[in-house]
C-alpha cells in the first residue's frame, strides 16, 4: 500500500506525496501530494552542483521575478511553474502545481488525459481522433497562440530562454482558447549552463541541428536560446493554425533516412511555402486522407492567417530561418495575433468547422474552410491615431464587425493594450455593434467623449445612444491622449 512521504523543501516549507509513480518523462517520475494539488518530480539521473543551482534559481528568484509583483497572478494560469525543490532517497525532485481541471479531456475517448498540444497541432491526429466536440474553433486556436505568445514574451523579458518549447511542453485547451506553458525546470538560466535537452523533433532551430555533433564548449556549438525559442514559437503558432509543419515538405535531401531528416531541418531545412523556392511543396498523392485537406498548401495557404501573421511568418520561415537574429519576437507575435483577431468574421454556414475565418479585404469575402461566400453588408472600421491634436493617421488596423460583437478599450485607446498589464475596468466592453431593421450600428455604453465627426458642425454620441454605420461615417471614439478616430467602409456583397 502506497505511503505518505513527508519531507522539508529547500526553502524549509513541508511537502508531501504519495508514494506511486502517477508518471514518467523522458528526465523525472512524479507522484502526487495526497489532495493532488500540487505533484513532485524526481529526476532519475543525480544533478549536479550547477544543475542544482540552476533549479534553485527558477523555483527562486525567478519565480519571484514574474510572479511577486503587481499583475503576478495574471501569469499563474499561464505557466506550470516550479514552487519548490526538495531531495529524497539521494534524488532531486521539484514541486509544481497540478494542471488546471480544462487541460484534461472530460469526456469521450480521451476522457481523463492531457491535451497536450499535438492532438490539435497535427492533422492526423486531428482529424482521425479528436472528436468534433473537442476541437474548438479557429478563433479559439487565435486565443491559444496569443496565450502562449504571451507567456513566452515575459519569460524571454526576464532574460530566460524554454530552451524545449514545443506541442509536448504546451497544453491547450480549443474550447476555452486557454494555454499553458510546462516543464518550466528546463528554462536556460543566465550565467548557468543550459539543460541537457536540445529540444524536440520539429521544434530544433536549424543552427542546434547543424551543430549537434560539436562538443560543449565550442564556440561554434549553438545552444538553446531566446533565438532558439523564437523559432519554436513561430513553429508552434503556424502548427495550431494550419495544422502541418512548415518545413517538412515533399524534398528529400538524402536517401538515408536519419540524414534526411538532419539535413531537412537544419542546414538545407525549407520553409514549405517558400513563395520562389517551390520544392519542398507536400505532394498530395503522398499525404494520407487525414492530412487533408491542411496538408493542401495550395488549398489552404498561409495567407489565410492575414497580412500581419503572414509577414510573421515570412520573417521566421524564410529571412530568419538560417538568420536567428531575423526571427520575430514573442511580442511581435502577440500584438500581430491581436490584431488579427481583430479581423476575423463568424462564418455563415452553421455546418462549417472552423466557424471563422480571417477578412482577406476582398469585395466578396468568403470563408477558406468550407468556401462559404459572405452574403450582406460588411462593416470594416479603418482605426486612426492622433500623433498631435486634431491630427490623425492610418493605423494599420483595422475592426472587422458581426452582430452583438463589443467594442473595448484597447480599440479606443492605443495606448491601452489587453495583456497582463491591462487594468480590471478596461477589461469590460465599452459598446457593442449589432445588425438592427436592415442596419449597422454601433451603441455607445460607457464612453463620455464619443462624437460623430463626419460633418460639421459635430455631433456627440452619449451613452446610451448609437450611432449608425455608414459608408465613409467618422466617429471619434475618445479625445483623450492616444484616443481613435474610426473611419467606417462598408464591403456588400
């Protein structure tokens, strides 16, 4: 009969749990406390001094760093991050929090396990085993990847690197857009040598691969890294929003298998839809019926995801591929997947899958999924900025609308942006939209300095009253520093 292991963790608080494996990794088994509220993982191979050190660091002052500050808590639920470390029986052992109850599957054939992100990364696993109740919808996989955008962008703000971000170390959640991201005790530590682990199959930046056989210590060798982890992030963003790898194409650069795969994602690794350089296209008659219609790049191109991902993804794929210092940033990706966002309609076929699709500012937008042609008048709000008073320009960004969809203060406001730092009241809608007796019109709930300025002289818009959206209509969402001015296009098909 298992047994109830008491010990004192390294910072002298007590730890329990239960003595049976619930687990193993590739480095640690885990068992769980006896409320499994938390679990402790035992490495199986002795760490040490510098590893220690290293462990001691993240459950220490790092942890402090992100977490015990104003705002702390808002990271809690994005990250699975090591409280303590304790030793038992000669081994060391971390303790972390359990996954929250929506990173299990509840019901169906997987009920009980983690959604680890493959599931909802690759198309055959998708399509041939996640049920249709279990895959969310497009704009849920957005609210993924803006999530694990985000927890990577303030873990490279604190100088530390994952060092093995991938589908494995990141569980999602398509139903509620929620993410976390796991095995927080690999993270690179400055000053200290990195982990063991290089990282995962199809997450490896080229220059590790290219320089894997090099010993540690040389200079040439490239080791995780913010850079590394760039690539990772930009890998795993494309993988839940198009379901397939973006290097692994149809090119065969070896006839031997292991040299293929070396050369294929590292020194001669390709992006798959290099807009010149066609030859590492999939070809179809060699991908299974599962992988379709993703594996389709024809069918379904990058491009879907809007112009901002799209210059991402270039940037990542194509000039920051054998360029590290070329890769877009983890805050890049978090401000491009708001915006894009920001741009995608609710299909109109109930039937269709995804249930959104990106606006691809075409006069008869349609959705790319089930080909589905949007049919009435579509409101596009065109966002301006004031660098000084009275004086506005373009933006680069834009508000697509649907009926009953709200407004918030991160559109009315530049300076205001929704991420960790956003403030409760900010947070709540500050108008809404809605398809009313044949017309668009937009309802202002609680902004005080709201005016419609298409004509002289102005007009204000108080609370409680609309204002109808009409071609070439501009309104002035706020005359405060960094308020908008929103200028209305009307697309009717």
């Amino acid at each position: 009969m298992a047994q109830t292991i008491k010990l004192t963790a390294t910072d002298g608080t007590p730890v329990e749990f239960v003595d049976e494996v619930i687990g193993s990794g590739a480095m640690k088994d885990v068992y769980f406390s006896p409320d499994k509220s938390y679990v402790v993982g035992f490495f199986r191979e002795k760490q040490d001094a510098n590893a220690k050190d290293r462990l001691q660091n993240i459950v220490g002052k790092y942890r402090e760093k992100i977490f015990g500050q104003i705002g702390g808590d808002y990271w809690e639920n994005l990250f699975c991050w090591p409280t303590k470390l304790v030793e038992w029986n000669g081994k060391l052992g971390i303790v972390c929090p359990t996954y929250q109850k929506h990173f299990f599957f509840q019901g169906g054939k997987f009920k009980g396990l983690e959604k680890q992100g493959k599931w909802f990364a690759s198309a055959k696993l998708r399509n041939k085993f996640v049920e249709p109740d279990q895959k969310g919808t497009w704009l849920t996989h957005f609210h993924m990847c803006l999530q694990i955008a985000r927890a990577v962008r303030r873990l490279h703000a604190a100088g530390l690197a994952h060092s093995d971000l991938s589908y494995k170390n990141v569980l999602v959640d398509p139903l509620s857009g929620k993410a976390a991201v796991i095995d927080c005790d690999g993270l690179v530590v400055p000053g200290k040598y990195p982990p063991d682990v290089v990282g995962t199959p199809d997450f490896i930046a080229p220059e590790v691969l290219q320089t894997r056989a090099l010993k540690l210590g040389n200079p040439n060798k490239k080791l995780p890294s913010i850079q590394t982890d760039r690539h990772a992030l930009a890998v795993l963003i494309y993988m839940y929003l198009l379901n397939r790898h973006p290097l692994r194409g149809g090119k065969v650069n070896d006839l031997d298998a292991a040299k293929d795969e070396e050369l294929s994602m590292g020194a001669k690794a390709l992006f798959v839809e290099h807009p010149t350089d066609k030859s590492n296209r999939p070809k179809i008659k060699n991908l299974a019926p599962s992988e379709l219609p993703q594996g389709d790049v024809e069918k379904l191109p990058y491009t879907i995801c809007g112009p901002y991902l799209k210059e991402l993804f270039d940037r990542a794929f194509i000039d920051g591929l054998h360029d590290p210092m070329k890769r877009p940033t983890a805050d890049e990706w978090e401000n491009a997947l708001v915006k894009t966002t920001d741009l995608m309609q609710p299909c109109q076929n109930p039937n269709c899958e995804a249930h959104w699709f990106v606006f691809d500012n075409s006069t008869k937008p349609k959705c790319p999924f089930c080909g589905t042609e949007y049919h009435g008048q579509l409101p596009v709000l065109n966002l301006y900025y004031s660098p000084a008073k009275g004086n506005f320009r373009p933006e680069n960004y834009r508000l697509m609308v649907y009926d009953k969809q709200s407004l918030y203060m991160w559109h009315v406001n530049r300076l205001i942006t929704p991420n960790e730092r956003i403030k409760s009241e900010d947070k709540k809608p500050v108008g809404d939209f809605h398809f009313h007796n044949g017309k668009w019109i937009l309802i202002n709930r609680r902004l005080p300095d709201m005016w419609d300025v298409s004509e002289q002289p102005k007009r204000q818009i108080k609370v409680g009253e609309y204002v109808e959206l009409t071609e070439g209509r501009k309104i002035l969402l706020s005359g405060e520093e960094g308020g908008r001015l929103i200028v209305v296009q009307l697309v009717s098909n």
